[in-house]
C-alpha cells in the first residue's frame, strides 16, 4: 500500500498493546506515513511519551471494573452490556475520525469498533478465542462467536505469533485460527524491545503492570518482600503517568515509569524478569531470550492460560500472586531456561505491511 496517513487505535488495557505497536508506527513513520495515534488513560499517556510531537485523539474507553478478588470472569461477564455500549461509541467515533481526519488505513490493537466500511481496517490480536476457567474451557467456542463478528469487520486480522499447529507457538489455542478463512494471518513476534549486548548488571528487574486495582496489589505484594533479595534490582511500577524515581536501602531503585528506550536498556541489562504473563511481556522475553519468574493477574484467564503454556514447556515458572514467595520462587524459576527468538520482531514488521 503506498504511504498515506493512518489512524493507529491501541487498547488500554495495562501497557502491553501500546508497548508492541511501538515498532510497527515506528516502521510507518519511517515510510514516510502520516500517523494519527488513538488512545487513553496510561496507553495513551505512554504513547505521547514515545512519539512526542505526533498527533492523537482521546479514544472512548471501555472503563470495564476489576475485581480486587480472583473472580474476573463473574465481574466481566455482568459488565457485558457496558462493553457492547463502548464498543458502539468507539464505532461512532471512529466514523467521526474517518470524517475529520480522513485516513487511508484504520490498523486497530484490539478495539472491536475501530473501524470503517470505506477505509481499509485490520485489526491486530493473539485472543481469537477467549480463555474461561478450566472447567469452563470446552465453552470457549461460544463466547468466542463475539470475536468472530468484529473480525468480520475488519479486512484482516493479524495474529502477533507463529503458526503451530491448532494455535500458535506462544499463545497456543488463543491463537487458532477458524478452518477454511483467509481473513486470518500469522505475523509472528512483536516485541517493543530488541537484543543488545550488554553486562547483566542488574540481578533482578521486576516489571509491574495491568489494570487496576490487581496492578496496586501485585505492587504491594512486591515491595513488600523485595527486601529480602540481594544484588541490585530495579523495579518499574507501570504508572506512565507519573515520573519519579526512589532508592530503597542500597540495591533496590523504584521507578513509576521508564521510557521505552531506557526500559529496553535496564531488560538487557538484567539477569532475571519477575513480571506479569502478559502476551506482550512474553513476546519481549523471548525477543531477549531472559529467563522469569511469571506471576499471572488473578482471575485474568488469558494470563493464567498462558502462563500455563509456558510452563508446561518448561521455558517459564509460574506462581499464583497469592502464593508468591520471592525468595522461595526465585530458586525455581532460575532452572527454567526461556525461550529464545532472536530477531523475530524486525521480520514480523516486514509481514505486517506485506499483509496490508
């Protein structure tokens, strides 16, 4: 497609969404595209951050309610009619944009209503299918009718993976793909951090992160232990709207929040991850090839599946926030190797505007 201006619609849901649609609006920016940025909350906040100067709109928010407790599933589900309300008001205002602004291409990370009948749309996702509690996961296919009908809007969608099977090789059956569509495509891994050579400095980087009120809670349960480690850590609290850096005792430094740049040097420069199992904190580990310790939001089922998946692979250890014991799980986690793709995310954003 020849260069033009896009629209660019990024979830706010933690920072993972806007994290890996850093590469693929850098690449955009460096054809020569015009780029409109659509967002909110600390996605967007993130977003001007990393690309100061460039243009942005203030996107409709689903505001969706979590649970402090592991019940998400429950608290979502009787949040649907608010979620289809927003999902509708995204759509109003995406024709709004469409009016305004006049985009030649409308890419959208996971915003369901994020798109135009006139302009070519594609949505990025590794969620086909939803991930229900384990006694519920032989259903999934039917919530997963939702997914269906918004991708049908879309030209495509792009799945951040590689295909393997009945899924792909990171998200498993998240990923897997209806029989016979070719509105479906793997891209591979996209990770807003690449490998560099670097000392392993820093002993442990612990990246704090997710939707509230879980991200103040795993927060808490942090701080509260990180003491009783040793070497030089570093933690990142996930709080893009705030800058500010504290120094606990002589080997702990807190930061509310890194640039993206600074925050690629501080995972290189690292020993061991401790952080969410987030798709997006997966791709990046494996970009880097560092081991983790990954400890799922609670009740947040694609997180608990997918820290599952690896797991089971033996390339991550996995604990419950409520059972997180630093010290007794760090000895774990250390024996698990990772998984290693080098390079992956510089291929996977050729394919992307191959796709388009």
């Amino acid at each position: 497609m020849n260069r033009g201006r896009v629209f660019y619609a990024v979830l706010n849901m933690g920072l993972g969404h806007a994290s890996r649609s850093l590469s693929i609006i850098q690449e955009f920016l460096r054809r020569g595209w015009e780029v409109l940025i659509g967002s909110n909350g600390r996605a967007l906040e993130f977003l001007k951050k990393e690309f100061p100067g460039i243009p942005y709109v203030v996107t409709p928010g689903y505001d969706l309610k979590y649970s402090e407790s592991s019940h998400q599933v429950l608290t979502l589900s009787l949040q649907i009619p608010h979620f289809l309300k927003k999902i509708f008001e995204e759509q109003q205002f995406c024709q709004q944009v469409v009016r305004e602004y006049e985009p030649s291409l409308i890419v959208s990370d996971h915003c369901y209503g994020m798109y135009h009948h006139q302009v070519p749309s594609y949505f990025l996702s590794h969620q086909i299918y939803f991930a229900l509690p384990r006694g519920l996961s032989y259903f999934s296919a039917i919530p997963s009718q939702f997914n269906f009908y918004f991708h049908r809007k879309y030209r495509k969608v792009l799945i951040p993976d590689y295909a393997d099977g009945k899924g792909g090789v990171l998200s498993g059956a998240l990923s897997r793909v209806p029989k016979k569509s070719s509105r479906y495509a793997y891209i591979g891994l996209l990770s807003s951090i690449s490998r560099k050579d670097a000392p392993d400095e820093i002993d442990i980087l612990v990246s704090i992160s997710g939707p509230e009120p879980q991200r103040s809670i795993f927060e808490q349960k942090i701080l509260s232990q990180i003491s009783s480690l040793n070497g030089k850590i570093i933690v990142t609290l996930g709080k893009s709207e705030i800058d500010k850096r504290e120094t606990v005792g002589e080997n702990i430094t807190i930061y509310s929040h890194l640039p993206r740049r600074m925050m690629g040097e501080v995972y290189n420069r690292a020993r061991f991850i401790i952080s969410r199992s987030g798709y997006s904190t997966l791709m990046e580990l494996a970009e880097l090839g560092k081991p983790a310790l990954l400890v799922p939001t609670p009740g947040q089922t694609e997180q608990e599946y997918l820290a599952r998946w690896v797991w089971e692979r033996q390339w991550f250890y996995s604990v419950s926030q409520q059972k997180l014991n630093l010290e007794r799980d760090l000895e774990t986690a250390v024996q698990y190797a990772g998984l290693f793709k080098p390079d992956a995310t510089d291929e996977t954003v050729e394919r992307f505007f191959e796709e388009i």
